[in-house]
C-alpha cells in the first residue's frame, strides 16, 4: 500500500509571495488562520482498506465534527467581509469630506496665513495621515491593508508639499530647480520607507514615481538649457526598473512591469521632442505591445495601447505631415490591436 502526504502548505505560501501572488501581510494572515487547524495525517492512496482502518478513521469525518469547521469558516467570513468593509467605506467617505473642508480653509486663510502657521498646518496634516496609517491594524483584513496604503500615500504627498514649503519659502530657495530636487529627493526616502514597511503597489508606484521625477530633475539641472537628457534619463530609469521586475530583483514583479512600462511610454513621449525620438517611443511600444502579448499581460497590453494612441500620430505627424497620414496612422494602430486582441482571445490570457 502507497500513501502520500499534502503538500506543504508553508512552503507553498512562501513561493506565492515569491512570485507576487500575494503580499507579505497576507502570507501571515494566510499562516495564522491554518494555526487552528490539525495537521493532514498520510492515508492510502491505492490497494484495499482494512476495515480496522476504516473503523478508526471514521470519527475524523463524521457530522458532528464538520458543523464546527463550517462555522469557523463562516465566522471568519463574515470578519472579512462585514465590519471591515464598513470601517473602510466610512474612513474613504470621511476622507473626502476631509479633503474638501482642507481646500475650503486653505482657499481662504492661506494667504493672511504665516509661513509658520503654514509649516505647521501642513505638518499636521502629514503625521496624521502617517499616523493613522500606521494605527490601521493592516495584518487582520484586506481592508486595512488597503486603507493603510491609502493613508500612507495621502501622506506621502502631504509630505512631499510640506518639504517643498519649506524649501521655497522657510529656506528661501524660490520656486526653482533647487527646491524641485529636494523635494523629490526626500519624498523618495520617505517613500521607499513606507514601501519597506507595508509593501503594496500603491506604495511601489509612488517610490518609483518620486525616484524618477529626482532623476529626471538633477539631470535636467545638470544639462540645462537641453531637454532631452532628462527624458532620457526617465527613459533609461524606467527600462533598468522593467528589466529588474522581470528577473524578480524587485517584487513583485507583475508591479514593476506596470510601472516600469508606464515610465517608459512617459519618457518615450518626452523624447518625441527631438527627432530622432519617434524612433525610440515607436520601438518601445511595439516592445511592450510584444512583450504582453508573450506573455499574456493585459495590463501590460493597455499601458501599450494608450502609448500607441499618444506616441504614434505625433511619429506620424512629424515624418509625415498632414491630417490624412496621422488618420491613416490611426487606423493601422487600431487595427493592429484588434489583431493582437484576437491572438490573445484565441490562444488565452493571464
């Protein structure tokens, strides 16, 4: 007689956030909740069963021990599920209400308002938003999960225009490069924090947005009156970040793609002002179109097509000028996506 054994539950966990298919929190999540249950016991898997065994293993499965794992199942259903949502809705709904009374007082104090006065408002707002990110119990729903990383990005951005006040106006530094760079700089250590702590995508995408706004900003300091070297850098910043994603050096991967992408179709549009830069936007959609269709990224197939609708009539218009050649440039990118659509419908999607 052969017996086999379950595999191990821990180990598969830890792949699944290997591969992106969950986060950290919920990994831990995942291995509290089978805390309660027993280990699977080896059973047979061929030959015949003695009836000893069949004896013996019979109070394992009779009814008066499932009614107790369904409700525990329900139980924890109905936590996920009820109260959680409810506290979520209320603190987004809370939120905006928030949102709108701050643009009521700062459109009409913040002028008769002191530098002082103003720091400090603005400080305020940037703790609390921290704060209360950091008292969201994150680890016990998917709600405050989310709502965490929410918080956690209304105080990035709170941040972010706080240190820009300061600079201009508690430093002096005006409203040049100088406090463009400082800004951008010190949102992106914040903000590569906040990612460490409570690793979501939306705290991804904003460390990777505040990191390439500072690079494209010492560039554009550095090669001033020239443009193009800072598109350049976006450019170049974002395929190294799409690279690392795809060999799994920064997770999840399936983020890093999104977004790599979505910098690269950004700087492939500021290149566009040089020209020879259509090339380069051109071979980067047809780059990202191709590598979604690969491997089966839709979401990496619409960052391709809004490229396309942004990158190609302007190519277009500039090899060839007219209304008819960017109609025509239209049409064949149309097209061309309905194709790439039916393949994927075809041959399947992930």
């Amino acid at each position: 007689m052969t017996t086999t054994t379950s595999p191990d539950l821990s180990a598969l966990v830890d792949r699944w956030v290997k591969q992106g298919i969950i986060n950290p929190d919920q990994a831990a999540r995942i291995r509290n909740d089978l805390e309660g249950f027993p280990e699977p016991v080896a059973g047979p898997t061929a030959g015949p069963v003695p009836p000893a065994e069949v004896v013996a293993r019979e109070p394992a499965t009779t009814p008066s021990a499932l009614p107790d794992v369904a409700s525990r199942a329900d139980l924890r259903a109905a936590r996920a599920t009820g109260p959680s949502i409810v506290v979520e809705a209320l603190a987004y709904f809370g939120g905006v209400i928030a949102v709108v009374a701050l643009g009521l007082i700062m459109g009409t104090l913040w002028e008769s308002m002191s530098f002082a006065a103003r720091a400090a408002f603005a400080g305020v707002v940037c703790l609390a938003l921290l704060g209360a990110g950091l008292a969201i119990p994150a680890q016990r729903s998917e709600a405050g999960y989310r709502l965490r990383a929410v918080l956690w990005a209304g105080g990035t951005f709170a941040f972010a225009a706080t240190t820009a006040l300061v600079t201009s106006e508690g430093l002096h530094w005006g409203d040049g490069i100088r406090v463009a760079i400082a800004t951008a700089a010190l949102t992106t250590v914040v903000a590569a924090v906040l990612w460490r702590l409570h690793p979501t995508p939306l705290q991804h995408a904003i460390t990777f947005a505040a990191g390439l706004v500072t690079v494209a900003t010492v560039v554009a300091n550095w090669a001033d009156p020239d443009f193009w070297p800072a598109a350049l850098a976006v450019w170049v910043v974002s395929l190294v970040w799409a690279v690392l994603s795809h060999f799994e050096v920064i997770r999840p991967p399936a983020v890093g793609l999104i977004v790599g992408s979505a910098g690269l179709v950004v700087g492939s549009m500021m290149l566009q002002e040089q020209s020879w830069g259509s090339f380069v936007a051109i071979g980067t959609i047809v780059a990202i179109v191709g590598v979604a269709v690969l491997q089966r990224r839709m979401s990496l197939l619409a960052i391709g097509a809004v490229g396309t609708f942004s990158v190609v009539p302007r190519a277009m218009e500039t090899w060839f000028p007219g209304v008819l050649a960017a109609a025509i440039a239209l049409l064949v990118a149309g097209l061309g996506l309905v194709g790439v659509a039916v393949y994927i419908a075809r041959h399947g999607r992930r």
